[in-house]
C-alpha cells in the first residue's frame, strides 16, 4: 500500500480547494482529513480518496 501523505500533513482537496490536515488513513487509498468551517465556525472532518487530494503549497 502506498501512502502519498503523511499524519499531520496539510493538503488541499481537488473537489472544493479546501485546506485539509490529514488525520490517519483508514483503508487502501481512504484518507480521514479536518478541515475548518469558516461559516459555521467548527471543525468538521471528512473521508476522502488519496487521489482526490493534493499537497497544499
């Protein structure tokens, strides 16, 4: 299994361009990443595929 990132490394999503730090991997190529919500002011986690996201710059 490869792993494109490491725990703790922020990315960015290629579906919205948000700004994600990644949280752990959970299958294959299924990452668990956080992300902030500006709007609603919380913190608010999602499960992504590992090639749905990019390194952040």
């Amino acid at each position: 299994m490869r792993r494109l990132f490491k725990k703790g490394e922020i990315v960015r999503s290629k579906i919205d361009g948000k700004v994600m730090e990644v949280l752990r991997y959970i299958k294959k190529n299924l990452v668990q990443a956080k992300s902030f919500d500006v709007e609603a002011k919380e913190v608010r986690t999602v499960i992504v595929k590992e090639d749905k996201l990019n390194r952040a710059a």
